[in-house]
C-alpha cells in the first residue's frame, strides 16, 4: 500500500504532466488552431480524470494520506481542495461548452477555470507535503 507522501508525490507528476498538455492546448487556441486545441484538451480531461478517480480509489482502499501530516500540512490540504474540487467540477463543463461550441459560456468559463487550475497547481506543487 503506498503511503500519503507517496501517492502526494505521484500526484505532482501526474499533475505537472497534463498541465503541459494543457498549456499546449492555451498556445493551439491563441495561435487560432482550434480543433487542435479541442483535441489536446479531450486528452487532457481524460487523462486528468483518470487521475483524480485514481486518486479516490486509493483513498477508499485505505491510505489515509492526510493521517501523518502536520496541522499545517492539513490545513494546506484544505486550501488545496477549495481550488482544487471546483476545477475538477468545471472541466466537464469545459469539454462540454467547447465540444458543443458553446462559445458565450466556454469563453468565461475558460477564465474562471485558468485561475483555479494555477491556484490547484500551485497550491498542490509547493505546498503539499511529499517526502
Ligand atoms: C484557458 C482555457 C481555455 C481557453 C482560453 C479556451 C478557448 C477556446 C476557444 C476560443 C475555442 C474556440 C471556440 C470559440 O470560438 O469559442 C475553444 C474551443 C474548444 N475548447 Fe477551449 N478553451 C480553454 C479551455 C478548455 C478546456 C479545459 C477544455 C476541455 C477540457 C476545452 C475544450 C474545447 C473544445 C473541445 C473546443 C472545440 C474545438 C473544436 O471546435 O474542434 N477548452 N476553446
């Protein structure tokens, strides 16, 4: 069974990894390639959600991985989730909007989501414990 620090540890990969993807996806919509950023972003949703439902799972087989932290680790943990659960919330929403070219709801919608992805990945990068 891996132990917190180590499912944290593999998170940071996990999420380092499509968050290039997802800035690929940022550099096809600004340079005005569409579908390519429609198809970067189908990858990312699942490859994100696969990561999150991963994580679950571990979390429901047993590893409690808040169960050694700090009370300051807590409480980073809890600052973490206030980004990190609407974005995960916001993104089928995303695929959605642009998948059906829901432009007047994408668009916002892609405002409000860049801010909670970088607040996720920043929050979750340097402020979660993992060794
Ligand atoms: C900063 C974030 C994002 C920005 C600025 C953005 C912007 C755009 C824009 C401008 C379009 C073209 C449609 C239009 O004219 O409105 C578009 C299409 C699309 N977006 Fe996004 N988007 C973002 C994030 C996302 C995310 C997170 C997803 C999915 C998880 C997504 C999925 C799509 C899809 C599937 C399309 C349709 C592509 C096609 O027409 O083939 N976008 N986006």
């Amino acid at each position: 069974m891996p132990t917190g620090p180590e499912i944290i540890l593999a998170l940071k990969v996990l999420v380092s990894a499509v968050t290039v993807l997802f800035a690929a996806s940022i550099v096809a919509i600004a340079t005005g390639h569409r579908r390519l950023h429609g198809r970067i972003n189908l990858a990312f949703f699942v490859l994100t959600m696969t990561t999150v439902l991963g994580f679950e799972v571990l979390l429901r087989i047993g590893t409690d991985v808040s169960a050694s932290f700090s009370p300051e680790a807590r409480q980073a943990l809890r600052v973490h989730l206030v980004f990190a659960v609407p974005s995960a919330l916001l993104l089928p929403l995303m695929l959605w909007t642009g998948a059906t070219r829901r432009r007047r709801l994408h668009r916002p919608l892609a405002g409000v989501f860049l801010l909670l992805w970088t607040a996720t990945v920043y929050t979750g990068l340097f402020t979660l414990p993992s060794e």
